[in-house]
C-alpha cells in the first residue's frame, strides 16, 4: 500500500469531510458568488457610463447656459444698434440723407445735379432701406474729398454704388454718381414681427 492510500484509509471521514467541503466551496462560488460578482462588475462600468453620460449633459447645458447668454447679449447690442444708430423711421433717415448729403457736397465744392431718393423694404423685416442715387460735378480732388467724408462720417450710410465718368465737351471735370443708402426701423416690418 502507498502512503496516500494509507493516508486516506486511516482518515476517511476526515477526507471525505475535506472533499464535501471544497465541493459545497465550489458550487457556492459558482451558484452565488460568480454571478454576484460579474453584477458588481456590470454594475460598476453603468455607473462609469453613467458618470460619463453625465459629465456629457452637464457640458452641453453650460454651453446651452452660454449660448442663450450670448444670444441676449447679442440681441440686446442688435437693438442698441436699431436704436442709437439707425435713423428712427423714414423720415429720419430722409433727413438725415437729403440735407447732409447735399451739405457734405458743398463742402468739397461739387455741384449737385440731380438727386432722387427711393424707399425699399424687404418682406418680413423689421429694416427698410432708403436708397439715394446723387449725380455730381466737380474737380477729381473734390470728389475724392466728398467719398472721404461719406466714408468717415459717424452717420450709419452706406456707398453702394461710385460711378465716376468724364464730363461733357463744354465741362471740364468729373461726373460722380453715387449711390448711397441707410437703413432704418420700420414700422409695418416691426408690427409684422410682433404679430408673429
């Protein structure tokens, strides 16, 4: 007889305890603790996911907070711009165009030859334009300092249009024709966007 099967013959109860024991052990880790374990483990990556997910929408509300400040921002500029720039109404904005237009091109000594003005209004706006079209007559240097003061004045006008031609035979000096215009608020495009 070899020493384990004498080992095992003198303590078979204690052996037989022993084997019963690593058995209920194994069908313990593989009935309760196994299953068990892999929940804690799919309970932990949810939870990472849902820290992920978190972190997520909470960065996407601080740029949707940001947005709608920047929004009220720029629509609070917008409407300081509406108001301390742009003329008022029509009347505004003619007279801002007529008088110092003509007075800007008495200044630097050209003569006015015919001047018309024109309302426009697109659908579903709060601005209309006035547009200006200016034939002028005068010196080259003269010209270039009338488009000089348009350009840096502080009034909201905007050059759409410079047409610089040769005069007549019996003139001497330059024809400009100019094409300007400014925006103002309009009413019926203002009670338009309110309705809505």
């Amino acid at each position: 007889m070899t020493l384990l099967r004498r080992i095992v013959s003198d303590h078979r109860r204690l052996v037989t305890a022993v084997i019963l024991l690593l058995v209920v052990d194994c069908l313990l880790y593989a009935v309760a603790l196994y299953p068990w374990s892999r929940k804690a483990a799919e309970a932990e990556a949810g939870a990472a996911a849902a820290e992920t997910r978190l972190a997520q929408v909470r960065a996407a509300y601080e740029t949707a907070v940001e947005t709608n400040a920047g929004t009220s921002r720029a629509q609070d500029r917008l409407e300081q711009f509406y108001t301390e720039v742009l003329p008022g109404d029509f009347a505004d904005a003619r007279a801002l165009l007529a008088p110092y237009l003509d007075r800007l091109a008495a200044d630097a000594a050209l003569v006015l030859e015919r001047q018309s003005s024109v309302p426009d209004r697109e659908r579903d706006s709060r601005l209309a334009r006035l547009r200006t079209t200016m034939v002028l007559a005068g010196e080259y240097e003269d010209v270039r300092r009338f488009i000089h003061a348009l350009e840096t004045a502080p009034e909201f006008i905007l050059v759409e249009e410079v047409v610089l031609s040769q005069g007549n035979e019996t003139e001497e000096g330059l024809v400009l024709t100019l094409g300007v215009s400014t925006y103002y608020r309009d009413a019926k495009g203002a009670e338009a966007e309110s309705g809505s």
